[in-house]
C-alpha cells in the first residue's frame, strides 16, 4: 500500500473516530439522564438496540484507533523506507474497500435472512402447538360458545378458567384471549374476556374490557368473521418490534368467537 493511500486512511480513521466519540458521548448523556431520572422512554427491542449500539460504538473506536496507530505507524515505516532506497508495494486501498462493503452487504444479508427463517420456524411451531390444544380440547371451546351467548357475569369466571387452562396445555406457548363481538348501546362493539377476572372482580359487577383492533391488520378480517363470513387462519409478524399474532376462528353452536394467540414486547412509549 503506498503512501498516499495510507494517509487516506488515517485521516479517515481521524475523522471516523471522531464521530464515534461524538456519538459515544451522546449516548453517555442520554445514559446518564435515564439512569439519574429512573426512567427509560424506550420499548424493549429499542432498549436492546440502543445497549448494543452503544457497546458496539466502544468497539468500533477501539478498532480506528488500532487502525490509525497502526497506519501512522506504517507511515513512519515507509519513511524510513524511502531514505533506504525501498519501493513501496502497489496500493490495494479500493480492492480492501470493496472488499469490505461485500463482506458487510453478505453479513446485513445473513442477519435479514435468518432473522426471517427463524421467525417463520417460530411462527410454525407455536400454530402446531395451539392447534393441537384446540383440537384436544373442542368440548371446553363449545362450552366458552355456550356461555359466551348466555352473556352472564358470572359465566365470564369459567371463560376466564378455560382461558388458562388452555394456555397452560404447553410450555411456552403465548397469552391466550377471546375475542368476541357485542353491542354498546345500538352499534356492535369488540370485547376481550378477560383472564383476570376472578381476582379482579366480585361476581355480578363484570365490565368486560373492549378490544382495539389495529387498521390494515386485523380490523377488517375481524368485521368480516362476525358478520357471518367464512374466514381462515390469520397470521402476523412485526419484525420490527417483535410482535405476532395468529388468530383462530371457531364457529360455536350458539356463537362464533375468535382465539387470539399474541406475543407483544412493549417497554416504553418510542422506538419499536
């Protein structure tokens, strides 16, 4: 590598390294803010990322400065060099930096790609898991039809009984919720039974808590099940923020509900 080209990099690595120092210490501040107030605004998965980003930020300075020592180092080198008459070799400065984008391009490849294998393998196993509980257990899902149409307070005790024994029928397999349709006044309304209910409420005051459905998710697929309509399997994976649902329809003799397996990471209010 000549010269020229060598200068090239410790003048980038300077600047590199300046960067990383800019961010480290903002990072350093926001650290200090969160950690002195006992607060943190993040969600989980962007808590994660911001913890790696900052270890990774250490990292990458430690490495520019090995990199700027070592081709300050080499310059000095090369110095020496010349005054004894030696030629440099050719410079590789744009093969290294091509090289390195392909590396780095196969690497952020390797990541999406597996991230969307073992997502996909995830997703599959836990739908076995759930179908293989539901089809175990048909009589308790007619049984939560039944007392679903009686529309009792009390009934929603067992529901919320059947809802745990259902989701405790595997290791690991996620929360578990009904969701079913109603009426607020004149206009139908989503409601969620809720799993809780018998040591959050005294038997004859149940208010069932509401179900916001999300637009261009599931608001549609759920109008469409409980006005009548055949619908299958829905199937959902955020892999930005690390949420998935999978809803199950079951059509009851006495009437028709949804079974909503979900796993949400939520820590704060931003990020994902």
């Amino acid at each position: 590598m000549n010269p020229a080209s060598k200068l090239q990099i410790a003048r980038a690595t300077l600047s590199l390294l300046l960067v990383v120092a800019t961010l480290f210490l903002l990072g350093v501040v926001a650290l200090v803010v969160c950690a002195g107030l006992q607060i943190n605004p993040f969600r989980e998965t962007t808590t994660s990322f911001l913890v790696a980003a900052f270890v990774g930020l250490i990292g990458v300075a430690i490495v520019l400065v090995l990199l700027n020592v070592a081709t300050n180092l080499s310059l000095i080198a090369d110095v020496q060099a010349r005054e004894l008459g030696t030629q440099p070799q050719q410079s590789q400065l744009r093969k290294w930096f091509w090289a390195f984008i392909v590396t780095a391009t196969a690497v952020v490849g390797f990541i999406l790609v597996g991230t969307y294998i073992s997502k996909e393998r995830y997703v599959k196993v836990i739908h076995g898991q759930a179908d293989e509980v539901l089809r175990e257990n048909t009589a308790a899902l007619d049984e939560i039809s039944k007392l679903l149409a009686s529309a009792k307070p009390e009934d929603f005790r067992r529901i919320a009984e059947v809802e745990r024994y259902l989701t405790n029928q595997r290791a690991g397999l996620p929360q578990l919720s009904i969701v079913y349709s109603g009426k607020f006044g004149d206009r139908p309304a989503l409601y969620r039974a809720n799993q809780l209910f018998p040591y959050t409420y005294p038997p004859g005051d149940y208010q069932p808590p509401y179900f916001s459905c999300t637009p261009k998710l599931d608001c549609e697929y759920l109008k469409r099940f409980f006005s009548g309509d055949n619908v299958g399997v829905l199937e959902k994976y955020h892999l930005r923020d690390d949420q998935f649902y999978i809803y199950i329809p079951f059509v009851g003799k006495e009437t028709r509900y949804m079974l909503l397996f979900e796993r949400e990471n939520s820590y704060g209010k931003f990020g994902s």
